[in-house]
C-alpha cells in the first residue's frame, strides 16, 4: 500500500513540476537580444517548431552562414509559411539566395503553398522570372490581381524629392491631348506604352530617360461590379503616392527597391468605375512599381475590368486604412524589444527611415546593449549617412557578441561601395578571424582581388566557392570573371553560360555574358539573351537599342531601321532611340534626316556633348578663334596708357540652342603694361559648374612685344571646396599665362557649354558687364536665339541697341561698346556692380511661376524626423510665449548650425533637407532658413522662406523676372508686419538682422507659390549705437589717469561679439591695448573687462582702466575732450567733387560723455564752446561744462541719412567739413605759476 501511495505521490511531483520547469524555460527572442547567443541557439534547437527554425536562420546569416540559413528557413517555411517572419529572413538574406542558386528553387519549393507571406510572394514571382515559366508567372499575376497595362506621363522634375510634394499638372487634371512642360523643359504627354509588361512588374527605368530624381504619373479606371471591400498591395521604387478618385489615399515618402507587401490599404468601394492615379518618384536607382487589386479575402475580384480611357467615377470621401503588417510579429513573439526591433529592421528597408529608427531606438531604451538591435540601427545609420555613428553602433555590436561576424562585413561593403579598399580589406579580415567560412565577406574579398588583378588572391577565395558551395553560382560568375582578367574569354563564356541556364535573373552574370559575347562578336549569344530581356519586358528600350546596335555592326542597317523605328512607339521619351536612329539613317547617306533626330535627342538630352559637336560639324557650324591681326593693331588711347592694362576686346557670344542649352563662347585679348598688369592678369581664371556645364579651352597665349607666342601649358583644374561633400560640384580652371612683361598680350578663346537646360526647361537668363576695373577698346555681347522665342533686356548705366540679324532659323542680337571707361573706385561708393554698364536679358515672363518653383524646392525639404521633434521641444518646453520660442529656436540655429556659403548651379536654389541639416550641423543660407521654419513650424510658428537681394548683390530689377537674389532668410507675421531671422547672423539678436540685409528688397514665399515684395527695414540710428563714459584724472605731475566705460549696440555690438567671443584672455587684452595707444599713445592697460559677448540680448560692455605718463606735458595741458568718437578724417568729402554719391551701409549714433579733473596746479585757458549742428544728413551736439577744473562735456554724433546723392554733395560736405574741424577743438592749460 505505501509502494502505490508513493507510485501516485510521485506522479503527482511529475505533473506539477515538469510544468513548471516548462514555464520557466527562458524565451529564445529575449535570451538572443540580451546578447546570450549560445543560449539562444540552444534553446532554438531544443524545440522544432517554425519559430524556432526562423531563430536559427536569422543567427546563421548574422554569422555569415547562408547555407546553414537556408536549411533552416527551408524548414519554417514547409512549417508555415504566411508567417511574418519570411518577410525578415527574406531581406536579411536578399544579398545571398541567389547567390547561392535558390532564385530558380523559389519556383518550384513556394509553388506548392496556396498562401505565402508577401516576400515569399515576390520571391516566388522572382523564381518563376529566373526559369521564365511564362505560363505559370501569367497564372500567378492573374491570382494576385496584378494590374500592369497603365497610361503613363512623365518625366517630371523631383530634384532632391522635391517633386514627389509638388503638384504637377496630372494631378489638377486629366487631359490626354495636353502637352505639359516636363523634366528639363521637355514637352510630356499621356501615352500608352505600345506593350504591356508580361511579368507584372512596371519598369519606369525602361521608359524613360534620365531616370534619376524623376517623377512620373500611371494612370487607369477599373470597375468594381459591386460595392466591395477590396485589398491593394503595392511596391515601389521609390516614394508612392495613389489617389482614388481624387481622394489621396497614400503618400509615402521612401528610398527603396520594389517588393511586394509595401504598402497595404483596405478600400471600400462601390459598384462602378473608379479612377486610380499612382505617382511615383525615382531618386537614383531603380524606378518602378507593382500594383495588386485583390477582394478583403485576398482573391481575385470576378467581373472587374480596366480601362485606359476615362470613366465617370463617384467624387466622395472614401473609407480606407493602410495596413502595418509588420504589427503581426507582435502576435508571434511576446518579447517587445524584439518585435521593435525586427520591425524596425523591416520598415528601414520599406526606405521608412524615421519610423525605423524610432523603433530601435525603443528596443535600446529597454536593453540598451542588445547588440542585434545596435547592428540593425548601425545599418541603419550608414545608409542615410551618418556613418561614424552607424561605425561605433556595429562596433559596438560585435564587442558583444563575437559571433556576429556579418557586422564586419557590413562594414567591409560599405568601406567597398566607396572604393576605400584598404580598410575594406581590413575589415573583412577581422570577419573571417570570427568565421573562416564566412561566406559574404569572401565574395567581397574575391570581388575586391579582381578589381586590383590580385589574381593569385582571387583564385584562393575563389577555390573556397568551389569546395564550399557547389551548387552556388556565385563560385562561377566569379570564375568567370577571373577568366577575363587571364583573357580566357571562351571559359569566362562557358562560366557565364551555365549561370544563365539556371537562373536568368542573375543579372550580373547575364549582363557579362552579353558584354563579353558581344565584345568578342559571339553574335548569336548576345542576340539570343537580347531576344529573351525584350520577352521578358517589351519595355526594355536598351535591349533594342543594343540589338540595333549589333545589327549595324552586320552591317544590317535596314533591319536595324525598321527595329529602332518601332521602338519608339514604346517610349517617345527616351532620347538614345533618336540619336541611334540619326546614326542608322545618317549611315545610309540621309542626313536631313538623321539631323532631323539628333534634333530630337538633344531637344530629350542637351547633355549629349559630342551629339552637339558633330551636329555643329555636319551643319558646317564649327567654333574656332579668329584671326585678332587687326586687334593687335589697334592704338592705345593716350589716357589709357598708364592702367596696369587695356583689354582690347571682351567677347561673349550666348547660342541659345533650339533644345535650351547653350553654347557660350568666350574672347578675351588683353594688353598688359606694366607689373600691376602682370600681378591682375598672370593667372586667368574660368569658373564653371561640371554638374551641367563643362569647358574647352581653344586657345590660351601670351603674345610677347617682339612677337613670339607663347602657348599656355600650365592649365590646372580645381575643385573649389573639396571639403564640403553635402555641396557644390564648383571648379576653378587657373591658367598660368607664360612669359609676361610689360607690352605683352594675352588671348583667351575658350567654349562653356550648358549641357543642360535651366531649372525651368527652355528659359533662361544672362547678364554682361560690359565695363570693368581696367579700360575696354570693345565690349561684345552676341546672343543668337531661336526665332520663336522671345525675351526682355534692357541696359543699365549705358544707352545701347543691338544690331539684329536673321540668318535662317536663328535671330542674332549683338550689342557693342566701345572705349568703355574703367570704373575708378571711390571712397565709400555704392557696391560697384551697380555702377557698371550692364545689359540684362530673361525669357522669364513672370515672379509667379519663379516663386511656385522655389516654394516647390524648397517647402518639400521642411520634413522634420524625430531628432528634430525632440530638439524643438526641448527648446520650448518651458517658453510660454510666441517670442520667447521664436527666439529659443533662431538662437539655435544660428549658433549650433554652422553657416559654410557654397551656392554653385543647383545647390544655389535648391536647400537640403532639413534633417541632413540637422544631423551635419553645417549648411548654407538656404539650409539654416529651411531648418529653421521646420523647427519654427513645430513649435506652431508660422513662418515663410525669404528670398533677399542683399545690398552687395546688383539692385532688384523687377521689370526682368529671373533668379537675382543672393540670399535666403526666414519671415515671420507679426501683425500687419514680419519679422525677418536670418540663421546666419550667429550674433544677430532677435528683431535685428545684418547689415547687409537691411533696407534691401525681399521675396516672401508661400506654400502654395504665392508671394509677397516687401523692403527688409533699414535700422535706425539709435538702434546702432556707441556710447563712451569717460573719466580722466590729470594730476599735478601731468600723469593721466583714465576709466573707460563703453556700450555697443546693434552693429556695433555684432562686430564686438564676432571679434572677440573667441579670442582668448590675451588676444582680448592686446588690441585692447592696441585700441587704447591709437587714442592715447603711450598708455598702459592696468584693468579691464568684457561683458555680454555670450548674450545676444544685452548690450555689450566693455571697460578700461589705464594710465599715461606722456600725454600730457608736465607744464602744459593740450588736451581733445573728445577722446573716443572724434571724427579725425572724412576721405568721402575729401574730393571736390565726386564720381558717384556716398553709400554708407548703416546710420549710427555716438554718444561720448567726458569728465576730467584736471589738478589745480593746472590753470585752463581755453575751452570748446557749445554747438549744435542739424542737418538733413547727421546731427552733431556738443554741450560743455566747467566747474573748478573739472571740465564735463557731452558729444553726440548721429548718421541720419545713409545716401548722400551727388546733388547733395557739395552742402554734405560742408556740414561734414565744419565737424572735422569742431571736432579737433581742444581744452588747453598750464602750470599756474
């Protein structure tokens, strides 16, 4: 009996405790994010469930063990697979599966499930690309609902994704006989590609040309045969918008390659046609979409159909919803810093940046040294450029766990992608120190072996392939390559070959099959894999255009003809179907017609430079120097004869091309005649753009007074800020002029082609200055157009006409001046470009459509993330008023955003974005305006992007709409007025701006392009402001005694802080000094102080305490009161009469108030007297007072008028004259005897 009570007691132990030993197994997930992998791996092998299996494959590709992987994944996928989880291996693995031969498997291992996780989807449509099971991949895109016949407009300009937030025509309306003005100024259209893609896939990148930073429509209706609720899948490359019916549904802003699962949305909606409307937009890669219509139950809807033809369609708010799917991972696991962190790693490549990073951010916070976390945030970081900090993230990671050999060679390929070899290299071997048998980090090392023809290195890494990973096609494409390098090419062909036979998406292999093939004439191999890309996508325009290509070189142009000649029925687009189709037909001897189509490539692609060359050639229009016999000929005015030189002739010739690019051609002859000449002339420099303009140079020479010509063959070519990777593509051309001497002359003959139209298509703007600093026998503007286009100009400062001529097609407009004088500087004259003789032309016919492009560029990049989120709070969280935020947020930018001025081609009108700001903390005028009212408008600030043609720019000509401003700031409603932020006056306080700002004309624009002209307010006198307490002490030896008690405002005190907030102790003391002994000679500094340079709300205070034993002489006294603030000289009076009016750039006030107690062995003589002098143009007073020998007296200076024209001269200067001289007034005494 005991024995059974024990059996029933035990087995009682059993079902009580093993359970509970089951509830507290630890959970893999967080095991593995705390950092414990062994564990981790453990506990996954342990168990043989899906979860488990999906465990294990993330590990091994994080250790670089894609087969491994695979196994794993194979498993959880025969297990389950709609899970979420194949979406994450999918992507993790991306780089490896088909390296490893699965692509082709993918067809046959996904075929057998009814339902598949998305990514399984697309892998599944990937693998029937690879075997090209066409009957199969129809049956396929027919279940999924995939809709791939569409009418398609574009391109559109997106420069820095600015166009995907612009309103482009398509979007206010449809019209299929409109034409519209298109990227670079084309002409677009609605068109119906002339094929349909047969794999489902929407290549944009096949229609068009260029591809980059474009945007372009797809367009259908479908008919819904009852009110349902339907279930839309898209993937895109890159950022997607859709609206129904007009309705905006999605608008995603992403930098990704296409797959399917993207972006989900749930839709009702009723029986009857709808209008569907995707806008996509393409940064720098891939361009293109999926578009999947499914019933809510994920299958096909029967009864639906798809028109290209407009429909009437219901106009109403619909009911929809974008599905997360990620979300679902949170129902497979229970650990939430794994699902923030898998999730996270999921939305980075939906290109969802911020909302990725948001999430990892949160698995950090609860395990703040998950290593996983910190490689998948690292990854992150990398890929939208903050690399230090996405370096010391996946440093971290490894340091943590040793086994994540993959992180290295993260590193390694980013290192790689840049061509930083070296450290690449040293990456991968720290890699392979952790897993020998890491597979990525050997493919980068091979790959990295044959780019350097290491080929000995290559074959050891190769070799690895081959035992290691049979079945892999990665070993042979490698191999092949290797062949090429030994010029094997008959191997490196059977390598690519039997790539191709088993996967026909590996395109790397494939595309060097066919450059080999055709390069060796293998005819029949290249046409045969040109055949099967033209099957695959009928839009593939480069497949034609290379089997055009091929035909040519057979010496078949008919059929080379006939093919191009239909392609362009695919596309009218694309700009290399004409210029090959001018070839075919120039080959059989058509040349107006060939022509006729270069004609239309450069009018789709200006950049076609050697297509302009030969276009010039075939048209006997070629560019050369003249003869400049007669030039040299020419007398030297008497009255020229003693400038440092005289240029004979200053020559541009504009060819406004019938495309919109231009031909500029520049002239230039200069006499040098003496050594000043040869100082301002020895280097000549040509400044350009190379990202839409580039340089010839025909001639460059040095014709020496005995005649001998000397060519130039010191030409160097310069990029102007190499240090500043965010900005320009501005060069500097320097040419060192050989042999000059005084009576030598130099030439210049040099071409600058614009191969690009301007920002706005066809138009375009110029302006020449036909004078300059040295005389000009003759200055001469060309500007030859085509007829039907019209454009403005009017001369500044001279009165000219041009000289038409119509020669065919082409008007030409010359304007000529001859004898032009120099401009003599003056003191204190208007900034001098305003002065000179200028002529100005502009196509551009109105403000309107300059101000909606700007506000198109630059509103779009006001998109804060969550960094700047929390800085603005951070800034106002404690600011009760508008003001007191408004000044929190413009005190930071302007004092932790550096300002760097680099405003070349399109970085001068186009900003960044306001988050590459933030996280570079640098940028220009445009960057700290646009990250400011980002910021501002957070913080519920209302504010505008400012444009300002400051006061060293030429004047505002509002008559000739263009782009003539040279600055932006920001502007924020108060009122009935602004207030203007300039973000780079770092020691401007709020409510002032610089100088250079003020009275200036402004452009305020507005989200919508609407805009207001205004004047920045001119400060007044008061508000820049010096003011001196001074007390001195003359004691009975004659030793001056002083204290100095100084405050600056407004300008004066932004000068102060600029001077000195950085200099140390001793820079501030030694020109203080320095300051003192130019007043006082001899003087000694024994105290001071500096006050406010940090506080931009106060004035600034300075205060001085000296001694002088020399100023005064012991019996006599002969002493200025005035110490500080006299006027000692006026250089802008100093001329009888004046060339141009006085400009000074701000009004001002001086205050001095003087105390001196002067010892009463001194008796005083002689004293100023009181005066009061006011005039239209300054205020001066001077009050003194004597009490004993204490003397007190009070000046004030005060600027009042800023321009002083020539007709007000002669009066300003007396006034000016009188004040010098009361100014020089003194106190005199002398030892009583």
């Amino acid at each position: 009996m005991r024995k059974k009570y024990l059996l029933i007691f035990s087995l009682i132990l059993c079902l009580i405790i093993f359970p509970l030993f089951a509830q507290t197994k630890p959970d893999p997930w967080k095991v593995l994010l705390n950092n414990e992998w062994d564990l981790a791996k453990n506990i996954f092998l342990s168990q043989e469930d899906y979860l488990s299996h999906i465990g294990l494959s993330i590990m091994e590709i994080l250790e670089d063990n894609p087969q491994n992987s695979w196994d794993h994944w194979e498993r959880a996928i025969n297990l389950n697979p709609i899970s979420f989880w194949h979406n994450i291996i999918g992507l993790l693995g991306k780089d490896y599966w088909q390296d490893l031969g699965k692509t082709s498997y993918f067809a046959k291992l996904l075929g057998e499930f009814r339902e598949r996780a998305d990514y399984l989807d697309f892998l599944y449509w990937k693998g029937l690309n690879s075997i090209w099971d066409i009957e199969r991949l129809h049956d396929f895109i027919k279940e999924k609902g995939i809709i791939s016949d569409w009418m398609i407009i574009g391109p559109f300009d997106n420069v820095g994704n600015s166009g995907f937030y612009k309103e482009y025509p398509p979007e206010k309306e449809i019209n299929f006989e409109k034409s519209y003005i298109g990227k670079g100024g084309i002409e677009v259209k609605w068109f119906s590609p002339k094929f349909s893609p047969k794999n489902g896939y929407v290549n944009l990148y096949n229609l068009f040309y260029h591809t980059e930073w474009s945007v372009a429509y797809a367009l259908n209706y479908i008919y819904i045969p009852k009110n349902l609720e339907v279930l839309i899948n898209i993937g895109s490359s890159d950022s997607i918008s859709l609206w129904i019916d007009d309705y905006p549904c999605l608008r995603e802003d992403a930098k990704r390659s296409s797959f399917f699962g993207q972006n989900i949305l749930r839709v009702k909606l009723s029986e009857g046609w709808h209008k569907f409307l995707l806008k996509v937009a393409s940064s720098d890669g891939d361009w293109g979409f999926f578009f999947s219509l499914l019933d809510s139950s994920k299958k096909p809807i029967d009864g639906i159909k798809v028109s290209k033809e407009p429909q009437n369609y219901p106009k109403k708010i619909l009911d929809f919803k974008e599905e997360n799917p990620e979300l679902s991972l949170a129902k497979e696991i229970s650990y939430m810093p794994a699902y923030y962190t898998f999730a996270g790693y999921f939305l980075t490549e939906k290109g969802l940046y911020s909302k990725a990073e948001n999430l990892l951010n949160m698995a950090l916070k609860i395990i703040p040294d998950s290593a996983i976390t910190k490689y998948f945030l690292g990854r992150l970081y990398l890929k939208i450029g903050k690399e230090e900090e996405g370096k010391r993230l996946i440093s971290e990671a490894v340091e943590k766990i040793p086994f994540l050999s993959e992180a290295y060679t993260y590193l390694a390929f980013y290192s790689y992608s840049f061509g930083r070899y070296e450290e690449s290299i040293s990456y991968l071997k720290n890699a392979l120190n952790i897993n020998p048998n890491a597979f990525f980090a050997r493919d980068i090392l091979a790959r990295i072996y044959l780019s350097k023809r290491w080929l000995k290195e290559a074959d050891e890494q190769i070799k690895f392939f081959e035992a290691k990973y049979k079945d892999s096609l990665l070993k042979d494409y490698l191999r092949g390559r290797w062949y090429e390098a030994l010029k094997q090419y008959n191997n490196a062909l059977e390598k690519y070959g039997s790539i191709i036979e088993k996967d026909k998406e590996y395109n790397e292999g494939l595309y060097a099959y066919y450059y080999l093939a055709k390069n060796l004439g293998k005819w029949e191999i290249s046409e045969n894999i040109l055949n099967f890309l033209e099957e695959k996508d009928p839009w593939d325009v480069w497949a034609y255009l290379e089997k055009a290509d091929i035909l040519i070189a057979k010496d078949e142009k008919e059929k080379a003809l006939e093919l191009i000649s239909s392609s362009i029925d695919i596309s009218p687009y694309y700009p290399e179907l004409y210029y090959t189709l001018g070839d075919i037909l120039h080959l059989k001897g058509e040349k107006d017609k060939a022509i006729e189509n270069y004609e239309k490539a450069l009018d789709l692609e200006p950049g076609y430079q050697n297509l302009r060359e030969y276009l010039s050639y075939l048209r006997e229009e070629t560019i050369s120097p003249p003869d400049i016999s007669s030039c040299l000929k020419q007398q030297i005015p008497i009255e020229y004869s003693d400038f440092p030189a005289v240029i004979l002739l200053d020559e541009q010739r504009r060819i406004v091309h019938k495309d919109g690019s231009c031909t500029n051609v520049y002239h230039s002859i200069i006499k040098v005649q003496n050594d000043k000449g040869k100082e301002r002339y020895g280097e000549f420099t040509i400044d350009y753009d190379s990202s839409f303009e580039s340089v010839r140079i025909l001639r460059a020479r040095t014709i020496k007074p005995n005649g001998e010509e000397l060519e130039a063959v010191s030409i160097k070519d310069y990029a102007v800020f190499e240090d500043y990777p965010l900005y320009t593509d501005q060069r500097q051309i320097v040419i060192s002029m050989p042999g000059l001497e005084p009576g030598a002359i130099i030439e210049c003959f040099y071409i600058v082609e614009e191969y690009t139209r301007s920002v706005l298509g066809k138009e375009f703007q110029d302006v020449h200055f036909f004078q300059w600093q040295d005389p000009i026998l003759l200055s001469r503007y060309q500007l030859k157009v085509p007829q039907n286009i019209s454009f403005r100009y009017r001369t500044y400062n001279v009165n000219l006409e041009p000289k038409i001529e119509k020669e065919g097609e082409y008007v030409t407009y010359t304007w000529e001046y001859k004898n032009v004088p120099p401009l003599i500087p003056e003191p204190y004259m208007p900034y001098y470009a305003n002065l000179l003789a200028q002529l100005w032309i502009t196509t551009y016919k109105d403000w309107d459509t300059l101000a909606d492009w700007v506000a198109g560029i630059s509103y779009p990049q006001m998109r804060p993330n969550k960094a700047i989120e929390d800085k603005v709070k951070e800034l106002t969280e404690n600011k009760k008023t508008r003001l007191e935020k408004i000044k929190a947020i413009y005190y930071y930018v302007i004092s932790q955003i550096r300002y760097v001025g680099l405003e070349y081609g399109i970085r001068g009108l186009l900003p960044h974005q306001a988050e590459e700001i933030f996280k570079v903390k640098y940028g220009d005028c445009k960057d700290k305006s646009v990250l400011l009212i980002t910021m501002l408008r957070l913080a519920g600030i209302e504010s505008y992007y400012t444009l300002v043609n400051t006061k060293f720019s030429t004047s505002l000509k509002k008559e000739l709409p263009g782009f003539q401003f040279d600055h932006a700031i920001c502007a924020v409603p108060m009122g009935k007025d602004f207030l203007f932020l300039d973000g780079t006056a770092e020691d401007t306080p709020l409510g002032e701006v610089p100088i250079m700002d003020q009275g200036c004309d402004a452009m305020i624009i507005k989200d919508d392009g609407s805009y207001i002209f205004t004047t920045i307010p001119q400060s007044k006198p008061e508000d820049n402001k010096r003011a001196y307490k001074v007390y001195l002490n003359v004691d009975e030896e004659g030793v001056l005694e002083g204290d100095v008690d100084i405050e600056y405002r407004g300008i004066f005190a932004v000068y102060t802080r600029w001077n000195y907030k950085s200099s140390s102790s001793i820079e501030k003391e030694e020109s203080l000094i320095e300051s003192l002994n130019y007043k006082f000679p001899g003087s000694s500094l024994t105290k001071w102080s500096m006050d406010n340079l940090d506080d931009l709300d106060s004035s600034v205070y300075v205060k001085l305490t000296f001694k002088n034993n020399k100023y005064v002489k012991k019996d006599n006294i002969y002493l200025n009161p005035v110490i500080f603030t006299p006027l000692t000289s006026a250089v802008e009076v100093s001329k009888p009469e004046r060339r141009y009016p006085i400009n000074y750039h701000y009004p001002y006030e001086e205050n001095e108030e003087v105390e001196i107690r002067i010892d009463e062995s001194f008796s005083i003589s002689s004293l100023p007297k009181d005066i009061s002098i006011k005039s239209p143009w300054v205020t001066y007073e001077r009050k003194v007072e004597k009490e004993g020998n204490i003397v007190r007296i009070k000046r004030v200076f005060r600027l009042e008028k800023t321009e002083i024209p020539l007709e007000e001269y002669k009066s300003y200067k007396e006034v000016m004259e009188q004040i010098l001289k009361l100014d020089q007034e003194v106190i005199i005494g002398s030892k009583r005897k």
